[in-house]
C-alpha cells in the first residue's frame, strides 16, 4: 500500500448501508499509516441474503466510484461462495479496485478488537456473537431470522407482537404498547396491525424495536421481560463462546443499532453477563464497523488512526 490510496469501508445490515471513504497517509513517525476520512455516509438495507442481487447493485452503484480498494461486508454474507458471488458484484462496478469481501461480523470484529482478543456482541435487526483468541475464532448466534437472530431487533418485536395478540386472544384489555405500536405504523385497529405483520420483511419488523424500549422505560413490564430474554440469550452465547476460547476475563464490545451507550439494552445485558461472567470487561464500540472495513480492505496488521 503507498500513500494517498483511496479506499472504500462499506458494512451492510438489516437497518441500513454504512459508508466510509479514506485516504491513506504516513503517520508522525512515517512507519504507521493512518487514515485520512473524505467522505462518510449512509444508504438504504443491504442484507446480503434478503436483498435481491438488482437491488444490491443498484445501491453498491450509489458509492464513490474513483477507489483504489474496497472493503464490503454485509450481514448474511457468510460462505465463500457468497464472498465470491458479491467480490464479482462489487468488480462491475469498481473493475480496477482492489476487493475484499465477507460478512458483517468481519468488520465489527476488526472495528471493535483490533488485532485483539475479546468478544463482539452485535445486535441491529438481527445477532451474532463472534469471539477471537490469537488465529481462532468461534461464533455463536446470527443464523438469520427464521433460524436464530435471537437477542436481535426482529426477536424482540415479533416476541412483544405475539404477546399483543396472545393477550387479545385471551379476552385481556388492550395493552398499551397495542396503542404504541398502532400510533407507529398510523393504524386504527388490531386487524389492521395483523395484516401488516402478515406483509411486512424482517427489517420492517425490527424497525419496532425502539417502541419495545419505550414501553419497557415507561413501566410495562411485559416488554421489559422480553428485553431480559434477548440480553439473557446473548449473554449465554457470549458465556459460550468466552468457554470455547478460553477467555476468563474476556474484552466484550457492543454494537449495532440496539446496544447505544446508555440504552435499557445495554444495562440489560451488562446487569445478565455480570452474574455468570463477572470479570468481563464490557464496553460500547468506539468505531463504526465501516471503517473496521476500509481496515480490512487496507490489509494491515495494525491499528490505524484516523484522521477526521
């Protein structure tokens, strides 16, 4: 790599496209790069597996095109053949760049650890929790939706929504988060809110999160209950992954939409992980994934600084 090389960070999940565009410059001591930042933004969801390859291209063709490398990393990227299929996606549009592909796990890793040991917790619409020890890397969670997100923005809004209906159904008044989650989506009635779920993908799903969070903060016990079971399942992958790895008083980064700095999440899970792993040292993460991709695509060893 030399100086002045223009490099692309891209981190696609459920939620949304994160973009980071970076120059490479010397450092003080002209032996450590780092990164000079030009331009950041955001584009619509780019699951890898829940959006179609049309609409993948069309929103991949919305970034900076003069790059000399890119980094992209989407959720739902996880088998070498995806890798593959999306490094040729990414080719027609950057044919002359330098391409690095995978999963969104990859660039959380790197944004959060470094070259580090630790565990990454991330939680948006959908889970996963990725652990590293030296060159081994154990994961647990993040099987998509229908398999496994739990702990995720889609889990807890599809759990408070059965229990909307569980409720209705056994002839209980209305609740309020009903009336939350109707004003939200601009609906007058539960049939209404019924067909809507019955149309509504993933991402549209765990969109209402955040209305899980109000309820919870404003008393409703129900939805806090449903938030102590997403942080108690990613709590018991994390135990997990820490076993398999061997890390006794493990580095633990969150992020990811629903994990910000002093959310009732956050509390959630830092309050679980601390009865069964109490020497965790948990923190929020302190860069965005997109520019653990634009690490990545730089191929370095080591930790670069940015520049703003």
């Amino acid at each position: 790599m030399k100086p002045g090389e223009r490099i692309l960070g891209v981190e696609g999940g459920g939620t949304k496209t994160a973009w980071v565009l970076v120059e490479t410059v010397l450092g003080a001591n002209a032996s450590a790069w780092e990164f000079r930042l030009l331009e950041q933004g955001k584009l619509p969801a780019s699951n890898f597996r829940l959006t179609s390859p049309e609409r993948l291209r069309a929103i991949l063709a919305e970034l900076p095109k003069q790059i000399d490398r890119a980094g992209v990393f989407l959720a739902g990227c996880g088998t070498e053949e995806d890798r593959c299929a999306l490094k040729q996606m990414c080719l027609e549009i950057w044919p002359n760049a330098k391409i690095v592909t995978g999963s969104d796990r990859d660039s959380g890793l790197a944004a959060a650890l470094d070259q580090g040991d630790g565990i990454v917790v991330n939680a948006g619409s959908g889970s996963s929790v990725t652990g590293r020890r030296g060159e081994r890397i154990e994961r647990a969670g993040g099987w998509g939706h229908i398999l496994g997100d739990a702990g995720g923005g889609y889990f807890l809004s599809i759990h408070a929504l059965r229990l909307v209906l569980r409720e209705h159904d056994l002839g209980r008044s209305e609740m309020d988060f009903t009336a939350k989650i109707l004003r939200v989506l601009s609906l007058n009635n539960l049939d209404e809110l019924v067909r809507w779920v019955q149309t509504a993908d993933k991402m549209e799903l765990a969109m209402l999160a955040p209305v899980v969070f109000e309820a919870a903060t404003g008393g409703d016990g129900r939805m806090m209950e449903i938030i102590e079971e997403g942080a108690r399942v990613l709590c018991e992958y994390s135990e997990a992954v820490a076993s398999r790895l061997h890390l006794l008083a493990p580095k633990v980064v969150l992020i990811g939409g629903l994990f910000q700095r002093d959310s009732i999440y956050t509390h959630a899970f830092r309050r679980r992980l601390k009865k069964n792993l109490p020497d965790a040292r948990v923190t929020t993460a302190e860069r965005a994934p997109e520019l653990g991709a634009a690490w990545l695509a730089a191929e370095l060893g080591d930790h670069i600084t940015v520049r703003e």
